[in-house]
C-alpha cells in the first residue's frame, strides 16, 4: 500500500480562512491534486458532502474554517467541527479512517499554516494509501 | 411595406449551471425536523426543491442556486435557520468593468432572447465612469414613430460601412459624372471580433460565425483561424490582415467583402494592391486607440479607405497612455475632428473595446461611431465565465471548446436579438426611425458634466471635485 | 409667534409589525446552549430584543430588528455583558449586505419597515436619509441654520400642507395636510388590498392617491374625495363616471423609469377581473402606447384638458411627464393648457416592470429636473400660478425636503410606500407568479399576505415619522409652514461644489462598493 | 415523539450483506426531528454504505427515498414502486414505520436502521429525553404534569424514595429526581395536597404487560 501515488484531495474552504486566489501556488506546488469547494459559511459543510466527496475519488478532505470565535455566523466554524468530528467516527466505522478527514482553523493569508496543514495531510496519506472505496 | 428585418430567437437553456448570486445558508441543527410550515415546500420559485433535486444527483456537492431574493424562506422559517450571503463565486465573476451583473443580463439574453425587464427602479450609482455618465433623451409628446410598441420593428438599424464620394456631380444630360463607389451595407450595427482569450476552438468560431451569416453582420478575424470549415462563410469574414501578409491571402480576400489592415504608416498604398486582387474590396483600417487617433483619422479620411476601426482595451479606453479617456470621450475627438473638416460623411468609424452592454451601442454612435464590433460579449453569451483559466492552459469549467455550434449560434443570435430590442427601445424612446440617424446627434443625450453645470452650477457654484 | 396658530390634528401612530416571523435587523443576536432560561436578558432589554413571557420557561428567540447593536455596549443593561451563562452573542448581521442596493441601501429599507412599525424614527443606528448612490439627493446636505432661526413650535403647530390649485380659476382650491401624495399604482399590478389601504392611508392623513391606468375598481369609493384617477395612453378603464367623481385627474404622458416606452401587460396577467375594470378581452395582451395618439401638440394637449375640464367641472388637472432635455418647454406649454399640477416623474422612478436598459438610461434625474422646471417657470413669471410636483426617485423624508428646496413644490412617493409594506425591492414584481412578498400581486395565494388595515397603517405610520423630521429641519430654519420652503436653494449644498474643509463640515456621502 | 437513534452501521452492513439492491427509505416525521431518519440521515447513510462496500469491492446498489410518515398508509403508497425495485428496505423509522413496510409489502424482507428508544421531546438542541412511557393510564394529573412512572428511576407512586440527594436521582446522578421535580411544582402550582392521598397499586394490565394493544374506535370503522 505504500507505494508512491499522487493523491487527490478534495479542500472545502470557507471564504474567510483561506483565499485561492493568493494562496494557490502553495497548492500548486504540493505534490497532490486538490479541488477546491468554496463556500460561504463553513456551516456549510455537510456531513453528506464529505461523504460524497470521499466516493467521487478523494483520498483525503481537508475543511478550512476560519479561527474559532471569528465566523461571520457566530457559530459556523464550530459546528464545522463538529459534524467533522461526527463523519470521522462514521470514516472509523466503516473502515475508512477518519484520519482521511481533517479540519483546521486558518485565517486568510496564513500561508505558512494553509502549507503546513496540506504537509500534515500528506504525510498522513504516505501511511494510509490511496483511498480503498474509489 | 418594407421588409422588416428580425433577428431569430430561441430558447437555449445554460449547459452548464450558471453562477447564481445569492447562497442560502442553513443552519439545520437548529431545526427539529418535521415543520408543517417548512419554507422550503413554500418557496414561491420552487428553489429548495430543484437544490435537494440538484444535490442528490451530482456526485460532487453544488450548494448554490439562482436565488430570487424574496427573503421570505429566511423571514418565515419557524425556527429561523436561514440566512444568506452573496455566492463567493459571483464576487469573483468578471472584474471591475465586465462586472458579474453584466454576465448575468447577457447569460439571460443569450438563454432567452428576451431583454432583460424587472421591477422597482433603477438600482445602480447615480453616475458612473464612461458611458455611464450620459442618459439618452425622450420625445415627449411629438413623435415621428408610430407608437412605441407597434411602430418599433420599422426602425430602421441598419449603417453602412463603405466610403461615400465627398459630392455628386452630373453631365450635362443629368447623368451621373461619377462612379459612385459600392455599397455595403449591415443590418445591424454591431459587428463580431474575436476577444483576447478564451478556447476558440474551431465549434466555438463556427458559432460565432454561423450567427454573423444568419443575422448579416460581420466577423473580424485572423486569416490563420480560417480553416476549411469556414469557407462557406467567407462571405461574412473580415480576415485582419498586415501590410506584410496579405499577398499570402489572396484566394481567401478573393472571396471576401471586406479586409482590414492593420494601421502603420504609409498604409494607404496598400490599398490599391488590395483591391488589384479584389475590385470593389471595402477596406477597413485597425487602429489601436491612442490619442493620436484622430490626427489617424483625419489623414486616412482623404485616402480610399472605407472605415477606420479603432480598437480600445478590453474596458473601453486609450491604449499606450498614462490617462486613458474613455471611448465615449476619444470617439466624440475623432467624430469631430472629422466633422470639423467637413470630411465626417465620407467615412466610416468603427470602434470595439469594452462594448458589454445594448446600451453602450447607441452611446457610442451617438457619440459619433457608425458601428462598434463586440469580442468578450460572444464568449460570455456562450456562458464563458472571464475565469482566464484557458490562459494559463487549465480546463474550461463551461467546456466551450465542445460546445455544438448551433447551440453556440443560437446564444449569440439571442443575445443580438435582445440587443437590438433594446437599441429599438432606445430609439424609439428618442423619436427616431434610423441608427444612423443617431450618429452624433449629441443634441439627443444628456451629459453628466452638462446637467450637472446647467442645473446644479446657479444654485451650488462651481464643480470643486473634477467630475469623479 | 401669534395666537392664530392652528394646530393639526394628526391620525394616530398604531404599532403593526411585520407580517412576517422573523425579521430582518442590522445585528444578530445568537442565543447558544448554555443558556439557563434565567430570563435576565428579557428583564434587561428596554428595546424588547429579548421576550420571556410570563410562565414560559425560557426567552425567545431574539427580536434582532430591535437590538440596538454595539452602542448598547455602554449601557448597563448590554444583555451580551450581562447574561451569568454568557449565551449570547452580537454580530453585525451579515446578511445585511445581500439586501438593498445603492438608490435604496439595507439600512435605508430596515430603518423604513422600523418607521411604518412604530411611526416613529428608528431607534437602531440605521442611515436613512442618505443612499449610496454617490450623487443627486445623497450628496445634497441642507446648510447648517443659524440657531438664531430657530422657532419653538410642536409639530402640531407647523404646517406641512400644500396647495394644488394655485391658478384662481374657481376650482376647488384642494389643500393635502402632507407634501407627499401616493403614485399611479393599478389595478392588477398591485394587490386589491394594497390599493384600498393606500387609499384608507390618504383619506386618514388628507393625501391622495392616484388609480394608475387599469380602471377604478368600486371599493375605491368611499374614499373618492382622495383617489386620482390616471388618464394614460391606453386609456384603460377611463369612463365619464370615473372623471366625474374624481378630486383630480392625471394625465400621464410618460413614467419616468420608462420614459418613452408604452406600457405591456402580459394576455395572462389579464384576468376575468383585469378585463373587466380595463374594458378588454379577458386574456389578450394590452398595450399602452407612446404618446397620446391623439396629442401631437400643446394645442391637442389643451384640447384633453379642456375635455375633463368639461365632463367634471370641479376637477384638477395635473400632468405627468418624464424628463427629457426639453422638460422645461413641456411644462410652459402644460401651463398654457390649463394645468393646476405639472408633475414631472424622474428617470431613477419606481416600475412594476420596465427594460432595465430604459429605468438606467433614459431621460434625466429629477435632481436636475427639478431646478430646471422651476427655474424655467420663474423665469416665465408663472411658477405662482402652477403647483409643482417632483417624482421618481424620491426616497426619504429628506429628499423630499431637498426636492422642496430645489423647487417642488410637493412630490409623489410610490417605491417608499411599498417599502413600508416590507416590499425588498428583489425587482421581481412582474415575474412567474409577481411578487413574492404579497405586494405587487394579484396571484390568488400570494396576494392574501397583505390586509387593507396593515397597509393604511404602515403607510400612515412611515408618513408620521417623515413628517417629524420635516418639522425638526423647518424649525431649525424658522419656518412655520413648508411652503416656505419652495424653491430655497440656497439653503442647499452640493459636497463636489465645496471645498475640502467646507466639505469636512457635512456627513460625507457613503461611498461603498456593493455587490447589486 | 418517537425518539431513536440509527443503529452501528457494522450492523446494518451486517443485515444487508445478502441483497445487492437496497432502498433506504426515511421517515419524515418523529425520527427526522431526532436527526436519526430523515432525507439527510437517508442520504448519509447511504454514502457511508456505498464508500463501505466499494472499500471491499463489493457491489451494491442504494435507493434513497423519504417518505412523510411511514405509519400511514397514504405515505407508504409512494413508496410502492421503489420498495418492488428493489431487493430490501432499510427502513429508518420507528419500529412502528417498520413493521408498517413488513404489513404492506408481503415478499420485501424490510430491515430496521434504527433503535426505537422512547417517546420523548427534544429538551435542548441534541438533547432528547424520555417523557412518557406509554402505561395506558395517564395519571399526569395528580403529579403536576411530571410522570414519575417515566422519569423516577424506581418508578415510585408514594413518594420519593431516600436515595434523592440535592435534587438527584441515586441510580443515575446526573439525572433530575423526578420525586423532586414533583413537589416543588406541586408546590407553585398550589397542589401539594394532590400527594398527600394514597395511590393504589398501578394496574399495568393497560400496559405492556397484557400482550399487544389494541384500541377500537368503534366511531371510525364502518
């Protein structure tokens, strides 16, 4: 399983943690394929959506919300958390490990932790293989 | 009766879904369930049910739709769980000029022909940069036209684009003395270049070219994109040519009405060797718009040149200068420069550059052009987003480079049908039965500068802040 | 001031909330789960955000309308500061920002639908006399007065009337109590409920209101001493009988938000009912053309007027137009006609639906075609003997007085109305079933969402609190009665025709970018 | 309402194994307020088992459809077609809603994706608490509207017992007494005499107890 590949990573963001447009060559340059999914609110974020993105192919989903106490929504960010937390313990169940999702509070323009977030999730993914259900 | 000239339109619903404005958010946890009253069942355009329709059925999540701002799912929810926000992607949408209201009205156009109408009043700035900062006039009580509804497919928006002897003069038996040069003539006066990027694929040329010959306007193009597909359409091909490469198109020019060469100096002698490969070629010349433009103007105005076609940016303004004017400001230079030495009437002026709206047409030949050409406007009919990613060699999110030409075809027909409604409404508001009527009649618009001078300077004085 | 000061008696403000649940303020105000019911907040808050009825075991949710946002911070009952489980949070409600657009900004329509609810200016900083559309109204200020001016007088005791029949020809010399009658809105376009309860609201504060072109429907009639009937190109629903009973009638020549351009109403739109007022075929499409076809002169002009002069020998007329460059050789000849009431409609104006191209660009502002009407009519030596009424794209209590001062004398308010009614200005009003929020409809579901009684109230409601500022600026410059004001220029500034340091003296003109 | 909770999914996985085409039918009612059974828990569910089978190569095919209410006949109906479609239901109501499908559908093996937990309501957002325990006699009047039979841990009808400490219960500490919950409403209410009479042993025939329940509205049946 531990093979090199290049995997394919699927990033919800929300508009006030990160910004594509200015941070993309930091994802440019990883050795991955990210697609993006912008949203407004971080509330937006589905446990349905994570989901589906696991089985259009992704090997890991990242969701980028912004700083605790911060969201525009007052409570967006936290039940971003929350349902993360929630869709891990299913990943868990089913076998997939939860560890293929993860979640970070960044703030727009934190270059330096949207890069090393993205270098967590790829270090993860050398021990965890591509995903087993694409 | 005359023929009455209409431009066919038809349906042609978005392939790809369109960047909606507005995003519903939901705060669902908040809500227990089961609400008899639930504004999602309730929502007088049906959006809630198409979104779930929506979400169920793509692999990947879409959370925006084309909301029509009511507020009443957010103002009626019994728990309370919505909000919204303006879609993230339609603040991306275009930029500062080619804003996202202008995809929006042209993305309406294209799809149904229709111009596009609502309710209350105006919502926009009450004066803006560029044309925006001149209204049309009205005719209030005295009108030549019939009535606005009825007399309206009588106007007349056809120009010319071919030179015009500067006066007639007769022989004795009251024959004519000269030989009038050919006529050529458009019905519309709106002509088709092609914008600076996007995939122009040979499907989405040919669709750009299939609505020129079906609605008889022209297509500016670079002779290398002509490919055999396009032969049946030279007709309505204006292949841009260089002083330096056209006697390497001479079967293509052969075949053409009109050529255009690019401008340098000098450029007029090539005119004749033009028109050695075809007699009676009506040749334009392309001119970056620069403030020299008109001191261009008068010079070629005395050669055999039958229209100068100016090119502004992409936003309508001056190349190759620190303080861009405004099209509107450079084409009302050179209109009158040319009127100035009476030699206004034997031309043609052409301009192209930041033409997005119905609108800017009639201001721009009320400022003094004959006729503009339009590039970006064709790709966005064709749901082209302005995302730029074909620039920097990344796919296309609306596949225009697949695109089925007819598809493509009829968009544009329907963005220049609902164009030409709207230059009709606009003339006939004015009173008048022809485009060309239009050119240069400043006396029929209203100017910022002016009202502002006329009106606001007896009461508050003198301008301190210099227009905006 | 002397004893002969009339007072006027003025209709009663009636708090009438919103139709709809939850409603729309400038802060949000989130309650979370540690909340223990406590009720301090409902104790605390004298705006009454917060709602814990007697008996019930924990508040409601927050009436975010009412809160009164961050300035409450130094009050010491800030419910945020306040609550022992630290259960709420403040925000500045983001959704702000997806409503309104720059003639009629989010915090100008919220602080409307506050006004037409309690009739009385709004107590939430909201900026309601200003839009953003960086010209016109929202860069005129009224300079500062001198104190010295200043006149102690109740509202009551200030006349805000003006005089529609200023020719001295033996008519009816009609006098409304507010400088303010309501737009041409017809039948059909609006829902019936609408058009009745702007009719009760301006019988309640002696206005007017005017049946736009689509026939008088009979539950007008008890309130006809205050209903316009509207002449317009179709003549749609014109009888002898509605002219006869009518205070005033108005010729519309053209609407401001499409100058030039006939009026369409779609063959579905024309229902049994429709058909019925307008006279027509029940689903056949109905044009109204452009112009008259029977004026094509001043001289056929006068020969309408003398007609309606004839069928109702009591009734005034008044002439609507819209604003092209020659609007004030169209008002001279209006005069010369006969006119009592020359009404100019401006280009920015209020529709039901229009071409968008025509509500931008087609004829003039009316901030520009006010000075130069009145101008124009002074300088004939006649703008004594013509009332002048402004139109489209008047907002506000203060852009009615800057219309007044540029020289209206009084002005028609069709959009504020409907905002009082909590319309949204979404521009929808013509589209799929019309408008969504029971205003602009006669779809039979939708159209119940709005009562006769909540409309005249609202509206009522909105004009008193108008009238308040209108009283509190004509005090300031020692003026008893709102006629003093017409024409009072000078009495204005433009923020461009300033100097910087004299500009710094005046609220700047918001100037923010909107997503519209 | 019914509250439930959806079952470990390795058990639905487990119950499922056997078909290869299934319809995951949702309840619209009680289990969509407890967030166990509504479109979205539906829709959930279904990604989690489709991504669960494809990790081990098998195949399956997932229907999803959410009715009204699946305790009522004119709701069942539309999902007729649906359930005939495919192999099994995986129904996410109530045990109620199930056995509804399992009447209906004579040949459709129905399986449940939810354990039925109680009738309750929803205290606070997430937070669902037993109320009512369906005994067939209410006897909420006497006791001020709080049903000890549900809410004391030792079901209690004379009183509390002496295990209640600050208002707790002693069998489970975090919960309220429901002895005192009792008394001091009795006392606002000004009823506190209602506990001074003796209650007699409960008749539970009403209750589970006497098999299966049945009630006849004669009114209603023609």
């Amino acid at each position: 399983m531990k093979n090199k590949f290049t995997p394919k990573i699927t990033l919800f963001y929300c508009i006030n943690s990160f910004n594509e447009s200015d941070s993309f060559p930091i994802i440019k340059d990883k050795n991955c394929n990210i697609h993006t999914v912008k949203m407004a609110c971080s509330s937006m974020v589905k446990d349905v959506f994570l989901l589906r993105a696991f089985e259009s192919g992704a090997d890991a989903v990242i969701v980028f919300v912004c700083p605790e106490g911060q969201c525009r929504y007052v409570e967006g960010n936290i039940r971003a958390k929350k349902r993360v937390a929630w869709v891990k313990k299913l990943l868990d169940e089913i076998g997939l490990d939860g560890k293929r999702l993860s979640i970070f509070n960044l703030s727009r323009g934190d270059e330096k932790n949207i890069s090393k977030a993205i270098d967590t999730i790829l270090t993860d993914l050398t021990d965890l293989g591509p995903n087993p259900a694409s | 009766m005359p023929k009455k000239y209409h431009i066919e339109t038809s349906l042609a619903p978005p392939r790809f879904q369109p960047i909606g404005k507005y995003t519903t958010i939901e705060f669902r946890e908040d809500c227990a369930g089961s609400c008899r009253e639930c504004v999602k069942k309730k929502c007088v355009y049906n959006i809630f049910k198409d979104n779930y329709q929506h979400m169920s059925s793509m692999a990947e999540p879409e959370y925006v739709y084309a909301c029509m701002s009511c507020l009443r799912c957010i103002q009626e929810c019994t728990k309370g769980i919505f909000s919204r926000v303006i879609n993230p992607e339609y603040r991306t949408l275009g930029d500062q000029y080619w804003n996202a209201d202008i995809f929006h009205r042209t993305w309406y156009q294209a799809h149904t022909g229709s111009i596009p109408v609502s309710g209350a009043g105006y919502r926009g700035p009450f004066v803006g940069q560029g044309f925006d900062s001149m209204w049309t006039d009205m005719s209030e009580i005295v009108r030549p036209t019939r009535d606005g509804i009825h007399g309206r497919e009588y106007i007349n928006t056809s120009i010319e684009l071919s030179r015009r002897p500067e006066r007639l003069s007769f022989n004795e038996d009251m024959s004519l003395a000269i030989e009038p040069p050919p006529i050529l003539e458009l019905p519309l006066p709106i002509l088709f270049q092609l914008p600076s990027f996007g995939l122009l694929s040979t499907n989405t040329l040919l669709s750009i070219i299939k609505a020129a010959a079906k609605i008889g306007t022209l297509v500016l193009i670079d002779p290398a994109n002509i490919n055999d597909t396009f032969k049946p359409y030279l007709n309505n091909l204006v292949p841009m040519l260089t002083s330096d490469n056209y006697a390497s198109y001479s079967d293509i020019i052969a075949n053409c009405q009109m050529v255009e060469l690019a401008y340098k100096k000098g450029i007029e002698k090539e005119f004749e060797k033009l028109r050695n490969i075809k007699k009676d070629l009506f040749i334009s010349v392309g001119i970056p718009l620069t403030p020299q433009g008109s001191d261009i103007a008068l010079e070629l105005a005395q050669t055999e040149v039958d229209t100068l076609h100016y090119y502004a940016d992409k936003d309508g303004r001056e190349l190759n200068t620190e303080d861009p004017r405004f099209l509107k400001d450079v084409i009302r230079e050179i209109h009158l420069k040319l009127v100035d030495n009476a030699i206004r009437q034997k031309i043609n002026l052409l301009f192209s550059g930041g033409i997005a709206m119905a609108e800017h047409v009639n201001k721009a030949i009320i400022c003094g052009a004959d006729a503009v050409a339009i590039d970006n406007s064709l790709l966005i009919a064709m749901e082209c987003r302005m995302c730029l990613r074909c620039k920097d060699g990344l796919s296309c999110p609306v596949k225009l480079e697949d695109i089925d030409s007819e598809y493509g075809c009829a968009r544009i027909m329907n963005l220049m049908g609902a164009w030409r409604n709207q230059i009709l409404e606009l003339l006939g508001a004015m009173g008048l039965r022809e485009v060309r009527r239009l050119k240069g009649e400043v006396g029929r618009s209203m100017w910022f500068e002016d009202l502002e001078e006329e009106n606001f300077g007896p009461i508050f004085g003198k301008r301190k802040v210099p227009s905006f | 001031m002397g004893n002969d000061i009339k007072k006027v008696k003025l209709p009663e403000a009636v708090e009438t909330p919103s139709r709809f649940r939850n409603t729309i303020g400038k802060y949000t105000i989130k309650r979370n789960s540690n909340c223990i019911g406590c009720g301090l907040c409902a104790e605390l808050c004298p705006y009454g955000v917060h709602k814990k009825p007697i008996n019930y075991s924990r508040p409601f949710r927050p009436v975010e309308h009412k809160c009164i946002g961050f300035k409450c911070k130094e009050n010491d009952f800030y419910c945020i500061d306040r609550c022992p489980a630290k259960a709420l949070t403040l925000r500045l409600n983001p959704i702000m920002e997806t409503i309104g657009d720059y003639r009629w900004p989010a915090e100008m329509m919220l602080a409307h639908f506050a006004m037409a609810e309690t009739g009385d200016l709004p107590k939430v900083d909201l900026e309601y006399n200003l839009g953003n559309s960086g010209g016109g109204f929202d860069k005129i200020r009224f300079i500062k007065a001198d104190p010295d001016q200043y006149i102690e007088l109740d509202d009551e005791e200030i006349d805000t009337s003006v005089k529609l029949n200023k020719t001295g020809d033996n008519r009816p010399d009609i006098t409304i109590s507010i400088p303010c009658y309501g737009g041409g809105m017809s039948y059909g376009s609006t829902a019936l409920s609408v058009m009745i309860g702007r009719a009760r609201m301006a019988k309640r504060l002696n206005t007017l209101t005017c049946t736009g072109e689509g026939g008088y429907p009979p539950e007008l009639l008890p309130y006809k001493e205050h209903v316009i009937t509207q002449v317009a190109t179709g003549l749609f629903g014109v009888q002898e009988e509605t002219i006869q009973r009518c205070p005033i009638m108005e010729f519309k020549y053209a609407q401001g938000a499409k100058p030039g351009l006939g009026g369409h109403l779609l063959g579905e739109k024309v229902t049994k009912e429709v058909a019925a007022m307008r006279e027509t075929v029940i689903g056949s499409s109905l044009f109204s053309p452009f112009p008259f076809h029977s004026v094509y002169s001043v001289e056929d002009h006068k020969k309408h007027l003398d007609w309606m002069k004839e069928i109702n020998n009591r009734v005034l007329c008044s002439v609507k137009v819209s604003t092209p460059t020659d609007v004030d050789m169209v008002a001279i000849g209006a005069y010369y006609a006969g006119a009592h009431i020359f009404h100019i409609d401006g280009s920015y104006g209020g529709t039901g639906a229009a071409p968008d191209i025509a509500k931008k660009n087609i004829a003039m502002p009316i901030e520009y075609a006010i000075p130069k009407v009145h101008n124009f009519l002074v300088a004939e030596g006649v703008r004594d003997k013509i009332c002048l009424i402004a139109s489209g794209g008047i907002r506000n209590a203060m852009d009615v007085l800057k219309a007044i001062a540029l020289g209206a004398d009084g002005v028609v308010i069709g959009t504020a109305e409907l905002i009082a009614l909590e319309c949204i200005r979404c521009t929808n009003c013509e589209s799929g079933r019309g408008c969504a929020r029971g205003i602009a409809t006669t779809d039979p579901e939708l159209s119940i969402m709005t009562t006769e009684e909540y409309t005249e109230q609202r509206i009522v409601n909105m004009y008193l609190a108008w009238r308040k500022q209108w009283c509190s600026l004509l005090r300031e410059f020692g003026m008893q009665s709102i006629k003093e004001l017409v024409g009072r220029s000078d009495l204005l500034v433009h923020l461009d025709y300033l100097d910087e340091d004299e500009r710094a003296k005046y609220q700047p003109a918001p100037q923010q970018h909107m997503i519209i | 309402m019914i509250v439930g909770e959806q079952k470990p999914i390795a058990e639905i996985i487990k119950s499922i194994q056997p078909y290869r085409k299934i319809l995951i039918l949702g309840c619209g009612t009680c289990v969509k307020t407890c967030f166990a059974g509504g479109e979205d828990e539906v829709a959930v569910l279904a990604s989690a088992l489709r991504l669960s089978f494809k990790k081990d190569h098998q195949e399956i095919e997932i229907d999803e459809l959410t009715v009204e209410r699946q305790c009522e006949n004119e709701f069942i109906q539309e999902a007729a077609e649906s359930i005939g479609n495919n192999d099994a239901v995986l129904s996410l109501a109530c045990g109620a809603g199930v056995q509804a499908i399992a009447k209906r559908f004579a040949t459709s093996p129905v399986l449940p994706g939810i354990n039925t937990s109680f009738i309750g309501i929803q205290e606070n957002p997430g937070l669902f608490t037993e109320e009512c325990s369906g005994c067939g006699n209410c006897e909420l009047a006497t006791f001020g509207g709080i049903c000890p039979i549900t809410r004391c841990s030792k079901k209690l009808l004379n009183g509390p017992c002496g295990g209640s400490r600050n208002g707790k219960c002693e069998v489970a500490p975090d919960t309220d007494c429901a002895w005192q919950l009792i008394i001091d409403r009795l006392k606002i209410l000004g009823q506190l005499d209602n506990i001074r009479s003796y209650i007699p042993p409960k008749d539970w025939r009403p209750s589970t107890s006497g098999g299966p329940r049945k009630l006849v509205r004669e009114d209603h049946i023609i």
